[in-house]
C-alpha cells in the first residue's frame, strides 16, 4: 500500500516526546543508522504538490521542477482492462532507474471506493527525479487511453542536528513511560485532516502493508518526505480526509504517527477497505516482495500493534473474527461476511494484493508472537472497577474496598449528588462504604453488595424527598440493625447535619465547598477523610445559617475552601475566617482538574498507596470513590472522559502511586485515559 501513516497511541500527541532519535534497538549491525538520521529534523508544514499528466503514446512524463513519488490512476469506467503497470524515475546522473512495480489499490474508507470515481495504483516513493516513465509488466504495447501518471513534490526536511552526544534528548512523558516513542505528525510535517473519520469503539487487530517505496532510502528525511507526499496523494488525489494508514515504519524502527486520532482512538482510517472498524493498519516504508524486511522494522511494527491493542486490553496472540463493513476494490469478502484471521494479519489476506509482499508475509508470525510479548510489557497497570450502571458500580467499588461486617453503610441518592458529598468524609471516617439508590428503590447490585457487607447499621443521608421512606423500608431487610437518616431541610443543612453527628469539636481543618456545583467538593473529599475533617457545603455568595452554627459549633484549627473565587466568593472567604484561628487557605486551579491536583498536592505526598480517578464532568462514580480512596490513603483526580489534564499528569508524576484504580466504565473513562495513566504506576 502506499506510504501512510497513522495517529494512534495512549493520550495525546503532546504526550510523546518531541524530539526523538532512532532507538539504539531499532539501529542494530543489520541495519545502521545512517550518519544523517541520527536525530529528527523538524520537517515544518510546506504543503505537498499534485501534478496529473496524460502519459501519452510514450508513456513518459517530464515535470518542471520535479517531484518525488508517483501514482498511476485512470477513470473507473474505462472501456479497456488496465494491466499490472510498473514505473521507474531518471535519477540525478540522468540514467534510468529500476522499474517497480505498482499495486492497484484496495485501500479506502470502510464505505468503499475513492472519493474522486478514478482507479489507481499505489504511490511510489521514486527519490528525486524530473521524469517518470510508466509501462506494463510484460508487454510494450501502449497504454489504453485516459490513463494518468500523478507526481507528488515537497520540500525536503531541513537536515538534522544533533547534540554534542550525537542524540537528541528525549522528554519524560506519559507515553514515553507507557510506550513506544512516536514521530508525530507535527514533527513530520502533515498537513491538517480535511474532516473528521469515526473511531470504532475498541481495536481487535492490526493489519501489516508495505508502502512499495524503494528500499535504498537513506534518511528520515526522504522517509519523511514520502509519508508527506502519500497524505497529500490520499487528500488530493483519492478525496480522503486524511493519510489512510494509522501508523509506518522505517527500517530503522522508528513509528510514525499516520491518520489525526490513531493516537488516542480506535481510528477507523483507510488502510483496508471494508476490514478498517477495529484494525490498526501499519506500513513498513519499502517493498517486500523479494527482500525481508530488516529485524529493527520488523519490531516496530509489532510495538506499535502491541501497544494499541494492549490499550483495549486484545492480546495480539491468536485469531479473531472480523467482518467486512462492505466490498472495496479487489476485496474478497462480501460485505457482512465474517472470516477468522490472525490478529495480526496482512493485507492480502482481505484483499487481491500482494501487499506486505511475499517475504514480509513470511514474517507475519513472528510479528504476531513479538507483538503479544509488547502486549504484555505495554498491559494496563491501572485497575478500573465498574459496573453496568452507576449503581452497579457504587457495589463495586463497595466490593473492591470493604470487608463483610462494616460498623455502617452510607446510602445517598444516586441522581442528587450533595448528600453524598457530604456523607464521604463520615464514611471515611467510619471506614464505610457509600451506596447509591435510585429515587424509588435499592437497585438489584446494591442490594446483593449489602447482603455480602452485613452491616451494623445503614444511615441514609438526605431527607425523605431525596431516599424517601419506601427506599428505608427496603433497607431494613437488608441489615440486623437500624436504618436512620441524616437530613436537615435543605443540601447546606444536611452537611451540617452530617458533620454534627460524626465530627466533635475542636477538629484540625474543616473544608467548604460549593454546594451547587459538584466537581471541587468530590475531590476534597478524601482530603478531608485523610484529615478526620468535615466537607460542608455554602452558597457561593453566603454562608448558610445551618452550616454557620456547625462551624461555631466545631470551631476547626483552619479552614479550607475547595475552589477559586468563582466557585467560592471572597465575601464568603472573609466570613469564614471568623470561625477559625488558623486562618482560612484555599485549594484551587483555573478548572476543576487543576483544582483536584491542588487539593492533592495540599494533602498528599508522593508514595501513596492508591489514586483514584474518575470522570470530572460525570459524578456518580466519584461519589462512591471518595470514601474507598479516604480508606485507601489516596486522592481521587478528575479527569476529563477521553483526556489526562496536564494539572493532573503532573500531580500523577508527583505521587507516584503504588496503584491506580480508573473508576467506571470506558463509555465514562475511556482505555486511551486508563492506557495513559497506567504510566504512572510506580
């Protein structure tokens, strides 16, 4: 196939490093890294050019100020059969170069065919050159009419520079701890996707190509310059949005991020027509029919196939079933027709081609067997406990963290979330779990989790309006002891009420947050179990009277206000202080992500046995982490669903957790945010 390239790894791009060198495992004695490809050039963003010319009688074009690499198209309805075809380029000594031959394409989107109606053939990298010849295999006779020849040019790359260690250095990161260093598209010069492609909901395989490029490239920076020309091929000439493969290779190793989104999603791009939902497509840069590609190549590609499918949790060992979303060119399965492959597979396999080449193919197996081995170096560390709903998770995470004969179960409405921000530092501070309900009734996997707990007693937090007294007359079946309430009239009233009977007086901190606006109260939470304090709850422009008699009541050694000044007014901050001697702090950020990093970075060091995250737009499974991270020893981040925030990363970094547990679903923290997290697991 063409030389493509593709975007798909854990977090995003910004998480890789931004400068890179061949990898001294991708640079061994069977394939040298070249003096002039010791470190990356920084390729800049010259667009790429098209040209398309009539090949004539001769079948030979000239192109004023010349170009680098070739296709051959013709319209789709052409009265003649097109043979297999080859080309070859007049090198810088004015002789002829060898001829190769061209594959007719079978990549292209899922929903079949290119953009533009024409057939084409593959794009060949050449090398520089001002005349390409085009011909069929096996004959002179003329070419039909109406077949073309596209030149694609650009810019070479600046030449790179290295350090006086003769390496550039590599920047810590995320995915360069979780996994391989990629070349991203910034850094080889891409030009910006068109629209937008879908992603598939998980990967399930990878499918190996060769782009059919001369194997005699020298530099990443002719690597380079074919990969920019084949995205520009893929655009202008196919009508695509984007490069089609996820990832290349070069024969040294390095991986090159292809189609925008390949890092962070399960990219659907336009490798192999119709087997694209759930595969990552990967070009080695060369052509591999009569000549093996080097061992260095060879790993990159299982590293980067080991590494995307170990972010969905696929072991790239065995087969699996895939089935055709419809029939591409030269495919040879009908649409809806499922066939069992090997989960690492080729492209031949799905379609008439010869693609990766015969001596590539060969090596498939061993691809497969040193991508299971990647897989494994690259498995989640981070744990996730879920449920099918949020309720079926508050169990869960109960199940994970508590042991049968708990003193007390908290239970707060699980679509009213203040109660239960209230009620987490009591459980923490009671080593009890926090359940949700429904309005009307204990759902099924709340039920069983309480049955397994055997509580002495189950205290439901909010008034009847919130866990009315058909939910309490459920409960009583489901423990020895009583079922009683904390409630007060309103939410600031209830945390008052819930502070009033777990917390005496004369308590080192007490932390308020905004009772109408959830985020920073969720994340303070296991600071305040960790500190034996209270989270009360105030308006963001006054401090209720409810909860103004319980600071007077416990007259704490500080305060600690959870959130900026939006989210907490200065007036409030000023009336605080007259309950407290230590003075009022707050914990805060310019969102609620950075503010969870603050209030870690306020409470805990680094080392500490458990991190707790979860999705900071979405609360419910926040509400039930908060106690068994405050049991734990550890901080709850927030997260957004398909993102690591850089405040949080770096709060990660700092603490270095023994472990990492991912709360919900991956519809609620995607495998791209658990993949990403996993590399801070100490």
């Amino acid at each position: 196939m063409p030389l493509l390239a593709l975007s798909a790894a854990l977090g995003p791009t910004a998480a890789h490093a931004s400068s890179v060198a061949p990898s001294p495992e991708a640079s061994g004695p069977s394939a040298p890294l070249p003096a002039a490809a010791s470190a990356l050039p920084d390729a800049g963003t010259a667009p790429a050019t098209l040209r398309t010319d009539d090949i004539g009688a001769t079948g030979t074009v000239t192109v004023a100020g010349g170009f680098q690499s070739a296709a051959v198209t013709w319209p789709a309805d052409l009265d003649q059969d097109v043979p297999e075809l080859q080309v070859r380029a007049r090198v810088a000594d004015g002789n002829w170069g060898p001829w190769t031959h061209v594959h007719r394409a079978t990549d292209g989107p899922d929903t079949g065919g290119d953009a533009t109606g024409d057939e084409s053939t593959t794009v060949v990298y050449l090398g520089q050159s001002d005349t390409v010849q085009v011909a069929a295999v096996g004959t002179t006779e003329p070419l039909p009419d109406g077949v073309r020849v596209t030149t694609i040019s650009s810019e070479p790359a600046p030449s790179p520079t290295a350090d006086t260690a003769g390496a550039v250095p590599r920047a810590r990161s995320a995915a360069a701890a979780a996994g391989p260093v990629i070349i991203t598209r910034e850094e080889w010069g891409a030009a910006p996707a068109r629209c937008t492609w879908d992603a598939a909901p998980t990967l399930k395989g990878g499918v190996v190509h060769h782009t059919v490029n001369a194997n005699g490239y020298s530099s990443i920076e002719q690597a380079m310059q074919a990969i920019r020309n084949d995205q520009a091929y893929h655009q202008d000439g196919n009508g695509w949005c984007d490069i089609g493969y996820n990832f290349l290779v070069d024969t040294w190793g390095n991986i090159y991020e292809g189609a925008d989104g390949s890092i962070e999603k399960a990219l659907i791009g336009a490798h192999t027509g119709g087997f694209n939902t759930g595969t990552v497509g990967v070009a080695m840069v060369g052509t591999f029919t009569d000549v093996t590609p080097p061992a260095a190549q060879l790993d990159g590609v299982a590293k980067i196939i080991g590494y995307r499918l170990a972010q969905y949790g696929v072991d790239p060992a065995g087969t699996g079933t895939f089935t055709a979303a419809s029939k591409t060119a030269g495919g040879r399965f009908e649409q809806g027709q499922s066939v069992v492959l090997p989960r690492v597979f080729g492209h031949r396999d799905t379609h008439q081609t010869e693609c990766p080449g015969d001596l590539a193919y060969r090596r498939l197996a061993h691809v497969q067997e040193v991508a299971s081995q990647h897989y494994h170096r690259f498995a989640l560390r981070a744990e996730r406990i879920s449920g099918t709903d949020r309720y079926a998770t508050s169990a869960a995470i109960s199940a994970a963290t508590f042991d049968p004969g708990v003193p007390v179960a908290y239970v707060a409405n699980g679509l009213s979330f203040p109660d239960a921000l209230s009620g987490a530092p009591a459980a923490v501070a009671s080593a009890a779990p926090v359940l949700l309900v429904s309005p009307t009734a204990v759902p099924a996997s709340v039920a069983d989790e309480l049955r397994r707990l055997r509580p002495a007693r189950i205290v439901a937090l909010g008034g009847g309006g919130v866990v009315p007294e058909t939910v309490l007359a459920q409960l009583r079946g489901l423990t020895a002891g009583s079922v009683t309430r904390l409630a007060g009239p309103d939410r600031f009233a209830t945390s008052a009420a819930i502070s009033h009977e777990t917390f005496d007086p004369g308590v080192p901190v007490a932390y308020v947050a905004n009772g109408l606006t959830f985020p920073d109260a969720l994340a303070g939470a296991p600071a305040a179990g960790a500190d034996g304090a209270p989270v009360l709850l105030v308006s963001p422009a006054a401090v209720p009277a409810t909860v103004a008699t319980e600071l007077d009541r416990l007259r704490p050694g500080r305060i600690v206000i959870l959130g900026g000044k939006g989210s907490v007014s200065a007036a409030v901050e000023q009336e605080l202080g007259r309950f407290t001697s230590g003075g009022v702090d707050r914990a805060s950020g310019p969102d609620r992500y950075a503010t969870s990093a603050a209030v870690s970075r306020a409470t805990f060091t680094p080392g500490v046995p458990v991190v707790y995250v979860a999705n900071g737009l979405n609360f419910p499974d926040s509400l039930a982490g908060a106690p068994a991270a405050g049991v734990g020893g550890g901080p709850v981040l927030l997260t957004a669903p398909n993102d690591v925030p850089a405040s949080v990363a770096a709060e990660l970094d700092r603490l270095t957790p023994a472990r990492v547990v991912v709360l919900g679903g991956s519809g609620v923290v995607s495998d791209a945010v658990r993949a990403r997290v996993s590399a801070y697991v100490d």
